[in-house]
C-alpha cells in the first residue's frame, strides 16, 4: 500500500515537473522572439542592394567630397604667385625725368633666370649713396655717373610691389611670401597634409567609437569654422594654423561619408558606390576653375568655397547613422527603426524574421558584418591617402 502511494506521489512530481519545464521553455522562447536582433543583410534583400532608400542617403552624403574638392586644390589660387618685384622710391628719381623703363633700368638690375634667360630680378634692388648735385642731372649723366658694373645690389628692404592684373590679392602678396619667405607657402601645404594624417587616424577612431553621423556633423561644423577663419586670418601664421585644422577636419569629412555609403549598400555594390562618389570630386574640381575666375581676391575665394558647407546643416534630418554600426554596438532597436524606415521609402513590405534573427548578426560569418565595415575603413584610409599624396604632388607641380 505505501509503496503504491509512494509511485503514485512520483508521478504527480515527475508530471509537475514536466509542465514547469515546457512552460519555462515556453517563456525563454517568447523572451527571445521578442528581443529585436536586427539582420541588415537580410533587410538589403528586399531595401534592394542600391534601392530608393539607399540613394536618397547616399547622393546628399556625398557632397562633403565635393566641397573638399574645392579646399584642397584652392590653394592653387589662395596662394598664386604673381609677377612681382622690389619696391623702390622712385620720387628720388623723380627730378630725372626718365621713362618707366629708364627709372627700371637705374633701381633693378638684370639677371638670369633658370632657362638662362635675362629678366629684371625679383628680389633684388639698386641702392646708391646719392648726392645733393645729383637731383639736379638728367638721365644720361646719372647713368653716366653710375655705371652698372659699380652699383650696389641689395635685397628687398621696403617690400614688394605685385602685378594685380591677373588677381586682386593672395597670400602671397598680402604678406609677401617671395624671395626668401617662399618656403612659408610650401610649408602651409606641407601642414595641410599633416592635417590629413591626423584626421585619418583621429578621425576614423572617433566614427568607430561614436558613430559615423555624429562624428560627420561635427567635423562639418569644424571645418567650415576654420575655413570660414582662415579667410580673416591676421597674418601667416594664423592662415598656416587653419590650413592644418581644415586639413584634419576635411579628411574626416571625405572618408566618413565614403563608409556611410558603402555600408548601407550590398557588398555587390559597393564598388559601383566607391567609385561614383569620386564624381563628386571631379565635379568639385572643375567647378573650382570657374569659381576663381571669377572671384579674383583670395579672401572671397576662400568663402566662397568654404560656403556650400552650409547645405550639409541638411544632415541633421535626412542622414541616418550607419544600420551596420547601430547593429555592432547592439542598438538593434534604433537599427530596426532605421530599416523599417528605409521600408517606406522603397515602398517594400520587411517580414518579422528580418527583425528577430534567430543567431545575433554579431554572431553571424564577420565576412558579413564587422569584416565587411573594417575592410571599407582601411580601403577609404588606403585611397585616401594615395589620392592625396597625388594631389600634393600636382599642386607642387603648379608652381614650377
């Protein structure tokens, strides 16, 4: 009798028990259907792998890449070197009623230049140590006072004078980086690479860590302060300071945009994506020849390229953060609006499944999710820095 209670009371057990478990598993799978795990490559099959949604995003993105177009080559005009030549005081000359060419020919030597050719010198000038009686000869009897051989040859000491037919102003003849401050040019794009190289390493970092729009917004907002301070800028050094940060800034601005527009499409179109937003730049590029000519002082230039950051205050609103970057730092439910978005924009009904995959996406092959992300970072620093290194070799080729 107490053995047959004793089975009957480990049957309710054992029953009980069961249920218990199957309405334990029933509530983890529920708990786990209802956790948002968003699976991107999943949703680009129905967004469509360079959809509606994905070229809204992309075609404004890629402006930035344009405008750096316009900051990187302008340089070639900010800092165009027109003919120039010593400042001499010609009222001192003034009683031997010369010609122009007679007043060059007594306060500018000749010399040869690099084709060995004669041409008047620029950095250097004819000083005399001249008499009362003098004033009161003419220009024959100067000359014949003062041959050639016995003139004395000194550099600049009162400044320069710059032919301004061809552009009002640069910075070269603001502050007169001639002669021996020439340097200071190369040295302000020499600063403006470095810049490069700091805004590649900084820069990326900080997209990585923070997030590719924030990240964007803020180096926009930087870099059209600085370009926007240069143009003021009181003196060499404060120009050559803002070309370093524009340059730091810009490089932010021109490779972030390249990542957005490559993680948002399907791994099938990011080499179509990485090569139109260079169209961008082209378009920049030869924009900028117009844009000079017609805007001769350098100060105007400056802004003028330096305004169309303002169309990007547009970002706020109509630029979404990277869905694969929300997914690698688990902001699966901002992902998951983000994409349902994108649904309404291609007009395209996302079945559940994209939403609540069964294996997380950071679980999933890297090829497709951290790898892919990772290789369009080091692909944009790689050609980014090749196309600079180009560019600074073509600009120092201008001035030759």
């Amino acid at each position: 009798m107490a053995d047959t209670v004793m089975a009957e009371v480990d049957h309710d057990v054992i029953d009980l028990y069961s249920r218990n478990e199957a309405q334990a598993g029933k509530e983890r799978h529920k708990s786990a259907s209802d956790t948002i795990v968003v699976n991107y490559d999943k949703a680009l099959e129905y967004l469509g792998g360079f959809g509606p949604w994905q070229k809204r995003v992309f075609f404004p993105v890629a402006l930035p890449i344009a405008i750096g177009a316009l900051q990187v080559m302008g340089i070639v005009f900010l800092a165009f070197e027109p003919d120039f030549q010593c400042r001499v005081p010609l009222e001192t000359f003034s009683a031997l009623n010369a010609t122009p060419a007679e007043l060059l020919n007594v306060t500018i030597p000749w010399e040869l230049n690099k084709d060995k050719e004669w041409q008047r010198s620029q950095c250097k000038r004819y000083s005399y140590n001249l008499s009362d009686t003098v004033f009161n000869t003419t220009y024959e009897e100067f000359v014949e006072a003062y041959p050639a051989a016995n003139r004395t040859q000194i550099p600049c000491d009162r400044g320069y004078q710059h032919d301004t037919s061809e552009y009002k102003s640069t910075v070269v003849t603001d502050w007169d980086l001639v002669c021996g401050d020439s340097w200071k040019v190369k040295l302000a794009k020499s600063l403006w690479m470095a810049g490069l190289m700091v805004g590649a390493v900084v820069g990326g970092h900080a997209a990585d860590r923070w997030g590719r729009k924030p990240v964007l917004l803020v180096a926009l907002a930087v870099n059209f302060v600085f370009a926007t301070a240069s143009a003021f800028s009181p003196n060499y050094i404060a120009f050559a300071a803002y070309r370093f940060l524009m340059g730091a800034t810009k490089m932010v601005t021109t490779l972030v945009p390249f990542v957005i527009g490559t993680e948002l499409v399907s791994s099938d179109k990011r080499g179509l994506v990485g090569m139109v937003i260079w169209i961008y730049w082209a378009v920049g590029y030869i924009l900028l020849a117009g844009i000079a000519y017609l805007i001769r002082p350098w100060m105007w230039l400056q802004i003028a390229t330096t305004a169309p950051f303002l169309v990007c205050i547009s970002f706020w609103w109509i630029i979404p953060e990277s869905p694969r970057w929300l997914i690698s730092r688990n902001r699966h439910e901002e992902a998951a609006a983000i994409v349902r978005k994108a649904a309404e924009v291609a007009n395209v009904t996302i079945p559940d499944e994209v939403f609540y995959d069964a294996i997380p996406l950071s679980q999933t092959s890297t090829c497709s999710v951290y790898v892919s992300w990772a290789f369009n970072f080091d692909r944009a620093h790689a050609y980014l820095e090749w196309r600079t290194s180009l560019l600074y070799v073509l600009i120092l080729g201008t001035e030759q």
